[in-house]
C-alpha cells in the first residue's frame, strides 16, 4: 500500500508545480511593446561573430550611439542584437582577448528613405574574429566595415576595409 501512494503523491506533486508554474506565468503582466515611432524608424542589427575556440565568454561588443557606449550582451553561439535609432552614427567594436578588435560604423541617417523605409530596417552579418598570433603584428587601421543607406532611396550601402597597419608595441612594465 505504502508502494502505491508514494507514486500518486509524485503525480500529484508534479502537477501541482505545473498548475502553480502556469498561474505565476497568467500572473506576470506582459513587458509593453516599443512605441510605434521608435520601432518604426529603428535599424535592427543582429551579427554571428565567429572566434578560435567557439567560446564567446570574454566576447565584448560595444554599441557607441551619439557619443553614448553601452555592452550589447552575446549569446553562447555568438549572436547578438541591437536596435539603433533613426538618424544616429554608431560604432560597432567586437572585442576578445587574443584576438584582434574590429570596428563597424553604422550610419541610419537615411534608413527610412524610400520603399524599404516604410518599415523597420533589419541588418544581418557576421564577424571573424581572427587571432593576433597569426596577423604578423598587423591591426586594422580602422573601421573594417561600413553600413549605411542611399539617400533618397534607404538601398543599403556596405563597404569594407581591410587596410592593415603595424600594431601598437607595447612596452614592458617597470616597477
């Protein structure tokens, strides 16, 4: 007999966590919707960076909006997403120990121009972190890529610039 209740209890149990799992869940009011403007005229970004060694723990991006530097969180396979504003210049720095920095500006001035800027404007790309060890002491003289739309027409423009330079040496410290 003893056998035969302990098995109705854990179903019992169970659905209790479940009825009470799915009140809580009825019970949290819904997060409220960006205002129609703001999404409207926004650039969504979302980026897959790849690294050496698939760990994205130490990976930083940072999203520089008018002078204003926030931390874009990455996910554990790489991905990240940012919502920019209308008619802002921004940089895009994707930063890891080992690795070298790359820098993408992003220019929305003219993201609503045009067809396409009759609704949201969403940007996919990926970066490739590479290793410093195997640049030969190079770095990138600046940004390797730039995003931004005609005017007139919102087209998306993208160029890159892989121009490398010698980096900064680093002297050692002395105490």
């Amino acid at each position: 007999m003893e056998k035969r209740i302990i098995p109705e209890l854990k179903v019992g149990l169970a659905l209790a966590l479940f009825l009470l799992f799915g009140i809580a869940q009825a019970a949290t009011p819904p997060s409220s919707p960006p205002t129609a403007a703001a999404s409207e005229e926004a650039v969504v970004i979302t980026g897959w960076l790849q690294v050496e060694g698939l760990t994205m723990k130490d990976v930083i991006v940072e999203v520089e909006v008018n002078g204003t530097t926030r931390i874009a969180p990455v996910s554990e396979t790489g991905r990240f997403t940012v919502e920019l504003p209308a008619n802002a210049e921004v940089l895009l720095r994707f930063e890891k120990p080992g690795h070298l920095s790359k820098v993408v500006s992003v220019d929305t001035r003219y993201a609503g121009d045009g067809k396409g800027g009759q609704k949201k404007r969403h940007v996919k790309f990926g970066v490739i972190m590479e290793l410093e060890r195997w640049m030969g002491g190079l770095t990138y003289a600046g940004p390797v890529g730039s995003i931004g739309f005609d005017q007139g027409g919102g087209c998306l423009a993208v160029e890159h610039d892989r121009t490398m330079v010698p980096a900064e040496q680093r002297r050692p410290m002395v105490f």
